[in-house]
C-alpha cells in the first residue's frame, strides 16, 4: 500500500510548498508557546460558545467543537483549479432540481432511472411546477471534498438542503488572527471574513418581484434548542438581519411578515435553517410547531424566496449522488471536473453481491443518513460489525451504498508530542444568485482527531482547522 | 346536464380568534367534460390573502381570519355544465409527472390485507381488472359514517372493514397503485337523487388507463362517475386534495355547520 499523502510533508517527509513559510515560522517557534496557544484557542472558543449558549448551558458542551491551530493550506492554483470544478457542479445542481420540478428531461432522456425519484420521499410533489424568485434553488451550498494526492480530490457529497458549519470558518480565522497577527503579515491569506456581506447580497439579489426598494432578509431559526443555534444568531448578527422563529412570523396581505415594534413588515428572503418537513404545518407536516403556517402558499404564489428552496435534498441524496458525473455532463455539456468516489448502488443484485463479497474493504453509507451515523467502515470493524452489517445490507439493499475506502489525505495537529497526521476533508461553502456563483476561498476543514481514523463527523470526535487559500 | 351549487361553511369560535388560516381547495375547473359556468367564492370575517395553481393545477386560496372575530362564513356558488363521458376524463395533462402517481402516501400505504386484496385481482387487466377493484372494495369496506379517523391509512381502513368515501378511495387508489395503474384522489359534489341538501363534499378516485387516460371510480357509489359528478381538486390523496386545511391559535371551542346544496338546473329552454 502506498503511503498516505500528506498535505505539508507529501508522501516523502518533504515540506510542500504551500506550507515552505509555516514550517519556517513553525521550526522557529518555541513547542511550549504553542501548546500555551493552543489551550488558549481553546479557551477563547469555549468564551464565544458560551456567550452564544446563554438559553442553554447544557447543550454549550456539545456544541464545543475542538480546534487545532495548525491551518490546513492550499495553494492558489490548487484552489483555482478547484473552483472550477465547485462552479461546474453547482451550476449543474440548480439545472438539475429546475429541470427534476419541471419537465425531467433527464429522465425522459433515460440518464436517470425515474425509480431514484418516484419514491424518494427528498422529492416533494409540492415544488412540482414552482420556480423560485431569479431562478436559483440552492443559494448555499456545500461540497464536502476530499484529498487523495497532490492533485487527486473527490466529491464526497454534496450538501444541497442546509450546509452547516460556516460560522466555523469564520471563527476559526478570526482566532487564528487574534493568536498568531505575525503569521497573517508574513503569509498573504486570501480572506473569509466577506461571507456574511457576500451571503447577504446573494440572498438580497434573490428577492421576489414584490420586494420594494432594499430586500428585507430574515435568518428563520427552529429556536435555541436547535444544535446550531448559535450559528443562526451568529450569521443573522454579521449580516445585520432579523433572527426569526415560526411564531413571530404571519401571513399579511399575502406576504410573509415579521413582528416588529412598528407593526408586521413583510420579508422578502427568508433564509430558513429548518427542514423542509416542519417549515409549513399547512402543507407539509401538520404536528410541526416550528415553521410557518402558509409560507409555501406565499411562497407558491411567489412572494417570497425561501433559502434553500424546498425539496432540494434530491439533489444531494447519497443515491443521486452516484449520478452527478451524469447530471453534470447532461446539463453542462461538459465532462465533470470534480470527481465523483465510485460509488455502488446496493439495489443492484450485481453490486449487492461485490458488497457483499468485499465487505471489509469497503465504505457503507446509509442512502439518507447524514452526519456519519449509520455508516460502517469496512477496514477497521470488527466481525461482529461487519456481520451485523451483512444482515442488514442483505434485508434492505436499496438503503446503502457502498464506496471504497479512500485513503484521505493527512494534515498535521498539534498534540502533546509535537505535530502528528490526521485525516481531513474540506467543506468549502458557495452562494448562488442571479448575479453568478461566489466560492469563499477555503471553507472548513474537519479533522479526525483519533489517529487513523476515517470519520471527521464533529458528531463523532471530529475537530476543525482554519482552511488557508495562499494569495500567489 | 347542469349543476347549480351552494356551498356553506360556517365556522363558530367560543373565544375570539388570535390567527388563523384556512388553505382552500374548493374552486371546479374547466376541463373536456365539464364546463364552469359561474363560480363564486365569499368570506365573512375572513379575508383572502392570495391565490395560486398547484402541482395538480388545483386553484388555492389562502384565506386569514380576521384578528378578533368568533366566527367566520365561506360561501361557494356557482353552475356548472356536465357531459357524459361514462367516467372518462381523458389523458393526463398535469404538469406533475404520471410516474408520481405510482407513489403511496401515509393515507395510501397499503400493508397486508390491501396487498391480499390487490392480489385477489391478478389475471384481470386493465379497465376490467380496475372495474373489479371498485367492487371488491365496496365489498371489503362498508360505508359507514364516522367509522374512521382522518388520519387512517388504506390499510387501516381494510383492517376495519369500514369507512367514508374518502376511506374507500384512499384503498382502491393503495390497491390500483400496486396494480402498476397510477391513481388519484378527487374531492367534488356529487348531485343525489334523494335529496338537495348535504353536509359533507364527496370523494372517489381516479386511475390511469394507457388507452383511456384518467378514469374515474366511485367505491362508494360502485360506479364511474357519471354527469351527477363534478370535479373540485385532485392530489396523491385525500390530504392533497382537501377542501380545507386550517391552522389557528386563539378561538378554543370550535363548531362546524357545512350545508351543501346540489341541484340540477332546468337549461334555460325549459325556464321559457
């Protein structure tokens, strides 16, 4: 087996280029200071959640996702080159849900089995006919990737319905500004701090035709029990916008309002961090008690742009997921830049069966699970694993897909012991608009913290990096 | 054959109402067999908010209820003019695809008794073998009022033996469905022999025949739908398809009195 690749020493124990100036800084540096730093990071992080937790301190324990202050660095070109291929995929995402609500070209054309969308309940009958204000469906996203070599990525998955995770981005920059000012001088870091405006002038660009003069933008919040809470008041703070739940909101002359101290005044773009089951008790789930009696309706009627529009998780459903070199090329006319880890589909008695029979070297994902639960690595379960898995891939095959495991690219953390390599993956973050599509340069870098471990999950003892693009 | 409707829905609160929206599919559209003459919608204590064409190009109307009132009165008259077509509707022209008619809903799921009851019509093909369905299904569940909850399944409802129209709809639409004919669930008025006056709108089913296109089933009725019929919306279910769905915070104790009334209008020759 070949040795992993990693991002600051190569597969030899050669400094990368990106990294020639941290390591110099790095050897010059004294291990003690930056293990001080490092708890103070630490510390700092703890500070901020707590200040973002005051409605539940319970919870402020979990929400603590641990950092590592050694930054993940890409270079410029890699990132350019990256780019493209985010763009392509993005572009061909929002063609692909415009068309899958339409007409389903792409299914009369016979490049998607119309049995991946017949039954899969991430299609919603109720976007069938409906476009949304300036054509765009999925105004953030989030393409988990991941590094195999030098110039080697794969799209793990995409995240089409409510990516998470940005307000670590930005916090974690912001630290590494306030720990280490003397790095950011030697080293030109393309910046991240610009997400808030940019999301905000991507949501505003989005506003429906009834919308008078600036777009009212509101960020809509399940509430303070929500796990990620805290980032939707952090990102409504940054863009200067309301944060709103379902109970502040009505239905007034057919727009969907907010309550303020003068009145209810209409919003324009609500960028809704619910999921699509529990946004309308009037159209969809009746027992929800979080969303917003009649915003499909407004919505229908086309009074508002709901962010991301609903039903957009048949784009990144783990069974599509098998399709996007297809989709891409089906709608872009070009091969796919980015690409896709081979997947097998396991209602396919033939791929069932090279499951099966290669159990122990393989990835298996749940079709609809997310957040690495009920996900088995093949190379480091036990039997008992792997048998209990055997049972239910055989009981239900059409729920899983299965990959191989890809030996993911390392990048260095600071332990006890000095520097020692954990697998990465990297969550850049995109806005689409009428205007165009915008990539903030780098995104989250998620870490496994255990050594050799596969998951980077923070639900599963993941941590994260600050993400350098190199201004070169 | 023309229809002349009045349909009355009074809602009375014990409390005033803080807010509330009623979500209204109650408007008949113009198609081959059937031709809205005039059709009006009103509301006392209410307002409507806007109106939009779904997925199953049903007209919707989102209608609010006037912050402090205790009750509220939605009114729908209209004519509407009916040709025979012996329950033929013709080819689909929705903009949702056929394919998604194959899909079950939790009103449609079928289980056990529904799939023994789909099986038992292997062998027949086509509008035959949905024909035959309509009648084991009147056989299977019984009409009987208030036998069911709203929020029963197919396969709860054969489990019981008895239901409403909508009951035996949602059964014949689970049973068609795994029959591989894509199906639907229409709410209307049905015009009875017996009487003008009704308390409740009427629901059948309709089924997907490659040479025919949409055809309609009554289970309750065990017939196709004849000029009595007229088609208000359709949806995958009943819950898609529902006259009203209402959600509001503030009024308590809520009564419902609905007086329909359908009757045939004599044409106008015969009037002079």
């Amino acid at each position: 087996m070949t040795k992993i690749f990693d991002e600051m020493w190569g597969r030899e124990d050669a400094l990368r280029a990106p990294y020639s100036q941290f390591g110099q800084w790095f050897e010059g540096e004294d291990p003690a200071r930056l293990r001080a730093k490092q708890r103070e990071a630490e510390e700092v992080f703890r500070l901020t959640g707590i200040t973002f937790n005051v409605y539940g301190q319970a919870a402020a324990e979990e929400r603590l996702i641990p950092f590592d202050i050694v930054p993940r660095i890409i270079s410029g070109a890699e990132w350019k080159k990256l780019t493209r291929g985010i763009e392509q995929r993005v572009r061909a995402i929002n063609a692909f849900l415009h068309d899958i609500y339409h007409r389903q070209e792409i299914v009369r054309a016979g490049r998607l089995p119309v049995e991946m969308i017949k039954n899969n309940e991430a299609y919603l009958p109720e976007m069938v006919g409906v476009t949304p204000p300036g054509g765009v469906y999925t105004h953030i996203v989030g393409i988990d990737l991941v590094r195999t070599g030098d110039d080697e990525f794969y799209v793990l998955e995409d995240n089409a319905r409510t990516p998470s995770g940005v307000s670590y981005m930005l916090e974690n920059r912001e630290t590494m500004y306030k720990m280490f000012p003397e790095l950011f001088s030697q080293t030109k870091v393309q910046p991240v701090s610009q997400y808030p405006r940019s999301l905000l002038r991507s949501l505003s660009a989005c506003a429906p035709s009834c919308a008078e003069g600036t777009p009212t933008v509101a960020v809509l919040t399940p509430g303070s029990y929500n796990s990620a809470y805290f980032e939707h008041a952090f990102l409504a703070d940054q863009m200067g916008v309301e944060l709103v739940e379902g109970s502040d909101l009505r239905v007034v002359d057919g727009r969907v309002a907010m309550r303020t101290t003068q009145g209810y005044k209409p919003i324009d773009v609500i960028y809704r961090r619910i999921d699509d089951d529990f946004i309308d008790p009037l159209t969809f789930n009746p027992e929800s008690a979080l969303g917003v009696p009649g915003i499909m309706d407004v919505y229908r009627a086309g009074n508002i742009a709901i962010a991301n529009a609903p039903g957009t998780g048949i784009a990144d459903d783990k069974a599509i997921y098998s399709y996007m070199p297809e989709i891409v090329e089906f709608y872009t006319g070009e091969k796919a830049i980015l690409q896709n880890v081979p997947t097998w589909r396991c209602n396919d008695p033939e791929s069932l069966k090279y499951v099966l029979d290669n159990l122990d070297e393989l990835v298996v994902k749940e079709v609809h699970g997310s957040g690495g639960y009920g996900m088995l690595i093949g190379p480091t379960a036990s039997k008992k694993e792997l048998a209990e898995f055997r049972k239910k891939l055989e009981a239900k095959p059409g729920n899983y897909i299965a990959q191989p495991t890809l030996s993911l690219s390392t990048v260095p953390i600071m332990t006890k012991a000095g520097l020692a390599p954990r697998h990465v993956d990297l969550r850049p973050f995109v806005l689409v608009s009428p205007e165009g599509v915008n990539i903030t340069p780098g995104g989250l870098t998620r870490v496994a913290l255990k050594k050799g471990s596969l998951v980077v999950n923070s639900s599963q003892g993941g941590g994260t990096k600050d993400t350098w693009v190199l201004e070169d | 054959m023309r229809l002349k409707i009045a349909h009355e829905t009074r809602y009375s609160f014990s409390e005033p109402v803080r807010y509330g929206l009623q979500q209204m599919r109650k408007t008949p559209k113009s198609y081959r067999n059937q031709k809205v003459v005039s059709w009006e919608t009103s509301v006392i204590g209410g307002k409507k908010e806007l109106q939009y064409e779904d997925q199953h190009r049903n007209t919707v109307e989102l209608i609010s209820i006037t912050p402090g009132e205790t009750e509220l009165l939605l009114r729908s008259e209209g004519e509407v003019e009916l040709e025979e077509t012996n329950g033929v509707i013709g080819p689909h022209e929705s903009l949702t695809p056929l394919w998604l008619f194959d899909r079950q809903t939790p009103q449609t799921k079928p289980g056990p008794h529904v799939r023994e009851l789909a099986r038992s019509l292997h062998g027949r093909e086509g509008l035959d073998q949905l024909h035959a369905l309509m009648s084991a299904v009147a056989k299977a569940v019984k009409y009987t009022a208030g036998a069911s909850a709203s929020d029963w399944s197919a396969e709860k409802v054969m489990e019981a033996g008895k239901g409403v129209c909508s009951d035996q709809a949602h059964v014949f639409i689970s049973a068609a469905r795994l029959l591989g004919h894509p199906a639907r669930y229409v709410s209307g008025y049905l015009m009875l022999d017996d009487r003008q006056s009704q308390e409740a709108m009427h629901g059948w089913a309709e089924a997907h025949v490659d040479a025919l296109g949409w055809v309609g089933f009554d289970v309750s009725n065990d017939q196709s739908p004849d000029t009595r019929y007229v088609r208000v919306a359709t949806g995958l279910d009943y819950a898609g398809a529902a006259p009203v769905t209402g959600t509001r915070t503030g009024g308590e104790e809520e009564s419902l009195s609905v007086a329909i009334e359908v009757a045939q209008q004599m044409s106008q020759s015969q009037e002079q």
